[in-house]
C-alpha cells in the first residue's frame, strides 16, 4: 500500500516514517502493533461510520477491552487506556483517547497521547507500527484542520523519541477526504507545491524513462511498486511530490538490489562507501546522491532558512534525468552479459 503522503523523520536510529494511507484502518492487511483511536468522553457507542463501529463489525468490542485495560491514565487534559494484547498478527493493542464533550483542550490531550508512547515502550510493548485516524472527528465531530498539526507534531516527536517505532500511519478510508488530508499535510508541513517544466528537454527525458520501465518488469512486489512510482513522476502534471519519491523509492530499490549492508542503509557516509565497494563508479554513485537530495527534500519538512529555500521546476528537470540515468545504470547492472559486452 504506497501512501499519499510521506514525511521522512531523522533519528538516531535512522529514518522512520510518517505516512498517510487511504484505506480501511480496521483492515489494513499489515500487523498494527497500536492502534490509537478516540471516543467521546467514555461513550463506546459501535456507531456507523466510526472507527469503534468498524472494530465492532471485525469482532473487536471496545468497551468490553475498556472494562480490564492493561494501563489507564488520568492525564491533566484527558484520559486515554491501553487494552491487554488482542492479535498480534492483527491489530496487537488499542489506545484509545478519551475527548471530553466540546473538544475542549483536545490538541494538548492528542499530544499527551503521543507523549505517553515511551511509556509504553518502558513497559516492553512492541511499538513497531502504530497507526490512527484523525483522532476526534468521528463521533466528537472535531475539524480536520484542528487536529492535523498536533497529530503531525506529536507522531513526529515519538518517531525520534521511540527506539521501536518505525511508522506511524494516520488513516482515512473516503478518498476525497483522504485525498484532502494530503494537500493540508503539504500546508502543516510547509511545502511549496511545484509542476515540473514542460519542454523539449523533460519530455525527452520522460520518453527515455517511459521505455527503461518497459525492461524493468515487475517480478517482485518491490520492482511492481517502482514502476508505479515512475509512472507517476514523468506524468506531465507529477508535482515535485511524486518526482521525488519516485527518485528516493528507485534509490532504495538499487541500493536494496546491490546488497548493500542494512548496517549501511540508515547513514548516508557508510551508505555511499558501501555502493563503491561494490565497482560503481563515482559518477553513477553521484547520481544516486541526487536522488536522495531530492528525495529527502519531497519527503522532509522544507527547512525556511536555505537560500533558495524551495525547489525550481528546472531543479526538477534535474532529478528526472538523475532518474533516467539511474535506471540506464541499473538496468545494466543487472545483466552480467550487458555489463560484459560493454
């Protein structure tokens, strides 16, 4: 499942990831090791169209988990328990958030909630995945714009915070509405949305492109996910948004396929000494440094104080054609007979 949206967050355990998906968060089809919810005050209520309701429609009574929790805390603004291990191939636990009526101080209680996942960890829960909905719109009937920077700012502070936390995934199952929540994660995040140039020389580049997918092939889920990455980045209207994810997923792809130590992958100084210890040429590991660049700044929070501080549409130029000859490279790479003959 790709996400819509993605924000890249250093730590010093490597890059974790924030995402937004479009899907149905009581059926992602991945293990959920903490799944944050919130009810309104402590009314458990299975309504339609809420996420206790869904939990209900799977077998999952979220009141019957709230009457033997295996921690319950009063913090200053709320309250929020934790439930005992429901399946750990499915969703392990349940956080749920309880928002008094009128969504009174709920920015700092959604904090709170996220301050208290070190708790969690303390104790040995597996916060591998955590995943939540816009905690508050659903029976509290709370704005989205309300609650979106603290969920932002408080996942991103447990990502750097929690050893064990690899994603957090916020979940919207309407694909408008999700749809939406990407664009105002952009505004949160203060990224400048950019089309790339059209012009003889983009669309050279995009034609080059077009035909390397064709010799990819999609033998492998990984391979089948960069081809759709790619095919998203060289249409005309791609934002710097899908160029550089595409750039950063076909960077992981290569470097995944080479055998690059995992050791290596978290830290850009081994990342690049390990890609030349395998015979690749500066030039072609110079490339792939391109792709991160633009990759990072896609998915990072945009920092003001650079001069220029956003990307040109030319600069992406630039990156489609780091692409182009990343996959010149690696198509190559792959044949042992091509790489012979040449």
């Amino acid at each position: 499942m790709e996400p819509l949206n993605l924000s890249i967050v250093d730590t010093a355990w490597g890059e974790r990831r924030f995402e937004l998906l479009n899907s149905d968060i009581a059926n992602l089809g991945f293990a959920v090791d903490l799944l944050m919810v919130s009810t309104l005050g402590s009314d458990y209520s299975p309504l339609p169209g809420t996420v206790v309701g869904a939990l209900s429609s799977k077998g999952i009574s979220v009141e019957d988990l709230r009457a033997d929790p295996d921690l319950d805390l009063l913090l200053p603004a709320g309250r929020l328990w934790v439930s005992k291990d429901i399946d750990p191939n499915g969703i392990g636990r349940i956080m749920c958030v309880e928002i008094p009526s009128g969504g009174i101080r709920v920015d700092q209680i959604v904090l709170q909630a996220f301050r208290s996942l070190p708790m969690l960890e303390a104790r040995g829960f597996n916060l591998n995945s955590i995943c939540l909905p816009i905690l508050g719109t659903g029976s509290a009937g709370l704005e989205v714009e309300v609650l979106l920077r603290p969920i932002l700012d408080g996942a991103q502070w447990a990502l750097r915070v929690l050893k064990s936390a690899k994603r957090i995934c916020l979940v919207e199952i309407n694909p408008e509405s999700a749809s939406k929540m990407r664009d105002a994660m952009d505004d949160v995040l203060e990224r400048v949305r950019i089309t790339v140039t059209k012009g003889p020389l983009a669309d050279a580049i995009r034609a080059e492109i077009r035909v390397q997918i064709e010799k990819l092939g999609v033998g492998d889920e990984k391979a089948y996910k960069l081809v759709v990455q790619l095919h998203r980045a060289i249409s005309e209207d791609a934002p710097d948004r899908d160029i550089g994810w595409a750039a950063r997923y076909l960077r992981d792809y290569v470097i995944s396929q080479i055998e690059v130590s995992e050791s290596a992958k978290d830290f850009a100084g081994n990342r690049w000494k390990a890609i030349k210890s395998k015979g690749i040429p500066d030039w072609v590991n110079a490339y792939i440094q391109v792709l991160s660049i633009f990759g990072n700044e896609s998915a990072h929070n945009k920092a003001n104080a650079a001069i220029p501080w956003e990307i040109h549409s030319n600069d992406l130029v630039a990156c489609l054609f780091a692409i182009q000859r990343v996959l010149d490279f690696w198509l190559t790479w792959r044949s042992p007979t091509e790489r012979i003959s040449d």
